[in-house]
C-alpha cells in the first residue's frame, strides 16, 4: 500500500463509498460505520441469526499488530448486550424503530432480545491485502483455535498513467450468485419495513428510491430503460415502470437535515401490479431463488421478461 502512496484512511474512504455493492443487505444488518475519533471497528453487523460481525481493515502488511487489534475488539466489543447493539443501530439518521423489530422486518424471524450476540458466537472478519500472508497464516491459526475469523481480501494494481487498481469482491456470509446480474432488469425494495412513506411515495410519484448510504448509490447503477420492479415485503412486486436514467438527489423525506440523502429516478411507463407477484411466483417464473431481503438486485434478461410476460398474461398489468 505505501508503494501506491494510499494510506489506511484513503483506503476506508474507498471501502465507505463503494459498501452499496460490497456489504450485503440482504445478510447482514448494518449497526455501524465507524468515524475518526474513538477506539471501534470499521464496521459492524448483526446477521440473521444474531450474530455480531466485526470487520477491520488493515492497509499496512505484514504488521504483527494486524491481528492483535481484532483481539482487541473481541474483548471490547464481544460482550456486548442488545442495548448495546439497539444503541449503535438507533444513532443511524434513518432508523425510526429498534434493532429487534427491523432485525424481524428483514429476516422474517423474530429472536429475543438475549439471542442478539449469543457468546463466543462473533464472527471476526480482517480486511487484508492478498500479498499479506503472515496476517492470513494469523487468521489460519486464529481459526483452528476456535476463534470465527475470516479474511476479506483485496489486491491493489497499478495501472496505466499512474492509476491504481483496487480488487475487492463483496463480503458474503452465504453465496449470493445473483448480485452482480446487469442485463436491464431490476427488483427495487419499497423501503416499506422500515417506513411507510418512502413505500407511498414511490408508488404515488411513479420513483425507484433508496436512502442514506450505502443503499442510495444503488440507484446510480440505473441507465435508461432499465426496468424496474417495485417489490413490497411480504406482498410482492406492486408495480413496475422503465428508469429515466436522471439521476435526483434529494432531502430525505424533504427534511432539509439530511440533505442529498434520498436518491431517485422517475419510472415512466409506471404501471401498478394488482394484485402483486409474489416471491413465489418469481421464484416458480424465473425458475431462480432470489434472495428479496437486498435493497435492490439485477434479474438476467430471461427472468425479467418472463416476469412482465407473467403479469400481462395472468392480468396483473395491461400492455
């Protein structure tokens, strides 16, 4: 890393903006982005089951201290009880509810609040240059003692005219083998678990929308003509319309207090779906087990057409 001039913070400035596309939402809960100033992880999470996921990024190889700082966290932040965990989650802007009630609204599961970090149950994840093998033979040992650490790897190039290229593929808990799909067709989540206005103002302005970050740099990867599914949890998809490709950036909610938080596009050709496609029927379509949890995933061309051809031949939409 020193060889390309970018240092640790440089290299968490990246990993913060591009989360949209490397933390997967539809796994893990986000409890926390860390900030300069206090002693804490980079980021942490809680997964379906309650588990806690603590990550840290190490820029600087081969740096005995590259291990010794997770080991720090694990006892920091290993007995950490659901207030806790309630606490971190409620600090984030877009939060209205507690860390139980959206961990029930995502995962479809509703665990006590003593479930939330069983012990000795974290999942420690080292976010390490891939030429950095004596923090990864650490992580070898680490695990075979017992201890849930795992790496995260990525491998920096340099390219033409000075450019450095960053490698880093997206953290999975399980294989999502559908997340990097891009063939012009898109399922959008209505946001309605958590608040029920970004749901009705989708639906009554005719917008795919997504919120603070990292979800709202999603809709940047919209181009013209996409076609875009809205999808209500629990319902299915509730309309669809073809992206204008004009990306807004907007107050959340119109509170001028998160400016730039909401980002959208309008949808044209907007049709309303009654009554809704179901999971299961996308599913059974597309003959594909999507994962519906994500704030937004790519369809394959195939899948997407046979969705609208689904909706048009059993009367869901017209056209």
């Amino acid at each position: 890393m020193q060889t390309f001039g970018l240092d640790e913070r440089g290299l968490q400035d990246i990993l913060f903006k591009t989360l949209d596309r490397l933390f997967p939402d539809d796994e893990l809960i986000l409890l926390m982005q860390s900030r300069r100033g206090p002693e804490e992880p980079d980021l942490m999470a809680i997964d379906k089951k309650g588990r806690l996921f603590i990550f840290e990024l190490k820029a600087w190889e081969s740096r005995p201290s590259n291990l010794l700082q997770v080991l720090r966290y694990a006892q920091l932040y290993g007995p950490s009880k659901y207030t806790d965990l309630d606490d971190w989650y409620k600090k984030a802007p877009d939060s209205s509810q507690s860390l139980k009630v959206a961990h029930a609204a995502k995962f479809g599961t509703d665990i006590a609040e003593e479930a939330f970090n069983p012990h000795k149950e974290q999942v420690f994840v080292v976010i390490t240059n891939g030429l950095d093998y004596k923090t990864r033979e650490a992580i070898q040992y680490w695990r075979s003692c017992g201890l849930d650490v795992r790496p995260w790897i990525y491998r920096v190039y340099e390219g033409n005219s000075n450019e450095i290229l960053l490698e880093i593929s997206a953290f999975r808990v399980d294989d999502n083998p559908y997340e990097d799909i891009a063939e012009g067709y898109y399922i959008l989540n209505t946001n309605i678990s958590n608040h029920q206005a970004d749901h009705d103002d989708m639906l009554t302005n005719h917008k795919a929308a997504a919120y603070f970050d990292p979800p709202k740099y999603k809709i940047e990867r919209l181009a013209k003509g996409d076609v875009v599914y809205l999808y209500q949890s629990g319902k299915g998809i509730v309309a669809v319309g073809k992206a204008d490709g004009k990306l807004v950036k907007a107050p959340y909610q119109g509170n001028p207090a998160y400016p730039d938080e909401e980002y959208y596009m309008k949808l044209l050709d907007f049709r309303k779906v009654d009554p809704p496609m179901t999971a299961a029927d996308v599913k059974r379509v597309t003959a594909k087990n999507y994962f519906f949890m994500q704030t937004m995933f790519g369809l394959d061309a195939t899948g997407g057409k046979d969705i609208r051809k689904f909706m048009v031949d059993n009367g869901r939409i017209t056209g």
